[in-house]
C-alpha cells in the first residue's frame, strides 16, 4: 500500500485504543496480557509520558506507534512500530523523528530495547545515534503472585 500524502504524526487519544492495541498484536509488541492495557497508557501520559500515533491520511487508520515513558532520567521507548502491510516504506522515519524530538526536549537520556535478531529496527535506530550498549540480559516480572523469597 503506497502512500501519497505525508503520513499524519499525532498524540493519542483515548478514542484510538482498540487500533493501537490491534497494532500491537499485529506486531507482536504486546497487548493488555502484558500490562500494555489503556490504563496504562493513560497513567504514563499523566506523567508526561508521550504515545504517538502514525495514522494514514486519507482513511485516518492508526499505522504505527511510539510510546514515551520516563522515570524522570531516562526515556523509554517502547511499542514503536507500523503495521506489517505499511512497512519497507519508509513511515518510520517520520515517527521517529516526532519521537526523538520529544526526547530531545526533554533533556533525558534515551533508551530502546531491540529484539537481536531485528536488523532493520537496529539500523533505522543506530541511523540516529543509538549505541549499543553491550550485552545485558534483560529480567522482568509481570505478575508478583508466585513471586518466591530469597531464602
């Protein structure tokens, strides 16, 4: 699907939860099994998180996201991506740029997390100036209720 008109980069609004979370199954980047549910994203945004939406011009589609979260140090982004049937375009340009202008902005550091085997988000992301940081496993714990003590 080719685009002629310059893709709209806008901020969320609550009305465009159901496209997003689509967007981010589609993409495998989560959903709300994950903790990415809309009151998530509304307690980040209330905090002065940021979530882009990428939207098609002509059908107002939701295409792509970039999420914005901060620990008042470092800005996180995550679930950036596009629609599998809109990429190889070149779109992610005009999202990543709303979104390092936003990091900018604010003075933080920056950092993404990227998948090993994802050599095109590795090289759109190192296009503009992200450092590989070397080799750290990353943890997570989604649910505490079988969480075990340390004895």
């Amino acid at each position: 699907m080719l685009m002629k008109q310059k893709p709209i980069i806008r901020e969320y609004r609550q009305e465009d939860y159901a496209e997003v979370e689509r967007l981010w199954e589609e993409t495998g980047m989560g959903s709300s099994f994950r903790g990415d549910d809309q009151q998530m994203i509304e307690k980040t945004l209330t905090v002065g998180g940021k979530l882009f939406i990428l939207e098609e011009p002509k059908t107002k589609q939701v295409i792509g996201t970039s999420w914005l979260t901060h620990d008042s140090r470092r800005i996180y982004l995550h679930h950036f991506g596009i629609l599998p049937s809109f990429q190889g375009k070149g779109l992610s340009k005009y999202l990543l740029n709303s979104s390092m202008e936003y990091a900018r902005s604010t003075g933080m550091q920056i950092k993404i997390e990227v998948h090993q085997t994802n050599a095109r988000a590795i090289k759109l992301y190192s296009k503009v100036g992200f450092k590989y940081l070397g080799d750290y496993n990353v943890y997570v714990i989604r649910d505490y209720t079988n969480i075990n003590d340390t004895e």
